[in-house]
C-alpha cells in the first residue's frame, strides 16, 4: 500500500461520520484506491465504522461487483442477463474460457448479470471496450488480437 492511499480511504470514512449506513461506499471507495477488497483493507473499515468483521465481509461478498483478488492485466465481462443469455451468451463465455486457457494468469474474467445494453445483446466488455452483437468467432478474433499487443496479423486465418 502506498502512503496516499490509506489517508485517502480514512478520509472517505470521515466524510461519511465514521457511520454503518455508508458501508457500500465505503467498500467502493476502497475497491477503487486498491483495486480489490483484500482482508487487511476489510478489518480496516470494520474498525473504523465500529462493525463486527463478519458484517462488512457479509456485505461486500453478497454484491457481485466487489473484487477479493487483484484484476489481472486484461478483463472480459461476459454479458449474462436473459437477452444476452438467450443471444448466445454462454458460447462467448466458452470462448472467453478457451482464450484465457491459453495464458489465465493474464485475464479476469466476470460475468455481468445485465450490463443494461440488451438492444444490443450478446454483448462482451473487454478490456473497457462494449463489443455488441458480437459472435464467438469475432470475440476470439478480438481476444488474440488484445493477447497480440494489439495487432492482428495478416498471415493469421480468421
């Protein structure tokens, strides 16, 4: 942890009087100084809103948006909400899994329960970038160009 980051945290506290009802923003303020929730930060907050450990680990874990782990250099967001779930949505999924097997320790991968662009279904969030209407093919296309440094090389097929 850096210096900044602590005092930038304890202020969000205080902003909030040091209270319980402010619990969800403060956990989102610590996702965001840190990147992730680590058990360290989590007994920190506990403490300073005076609530037992197990309260804050029991709300943080109950949203699916809070990260107990460091995001890895690369993320994909598959798309699970009914539209997207009926366009296709477990096949990207597969195809997210079959491209992250080929180097895990370089992709989070996360399912969104309803990104709220059904219009536009399936769709993948990669790496901050919406790809709508997307089909497997093109997610893999798009996955090994982003694995490629960004290049899509000429002589490859696909």
């Amino acid at each position: 942890m850096t210096p900044a980051v602590p005092d930038e945290l304890e202020r969000a506290i205080s902003r909030h009087h040091n209270s319980g009802d402010a619990l969800i923003e403060i956990l989102h303020t610590a996702q965001q100084l840190y990147g992730y929730l680590s058990p360290p930060v989590l007994k920190r907050i506990a403490r300073a809103l005076k609530l037992p450990p197990s309260k804050v680990l029991g709300v943080a874990t109950f949203y699916h948006l809070f990260r107990f782990t460091p995001r890895k250099a690369h993320s994909a967001v598959v798309c699970l909400g009914t539209a997207c779930y009926v366009a296709g949505g477990m096949e990207l999924m597969s195809a997210v899994r079959e491209r992250r097997g080929a180097n895990p320790a370089e992709w989070t991968i996360d399912v969104g329960r309803c990104v709220g662009s059904c219009g536009l279904a399936p769709i993948v969030i990669c790496d901050g970038e919406a790809l709508p209407r997307v089909t497997a093919a093109q997610l893999e296309a798009r996955l090994k160009e982003i694995h490629d440094g960004g290049h899509v090389n000429p002589d490859s097929p696909g």
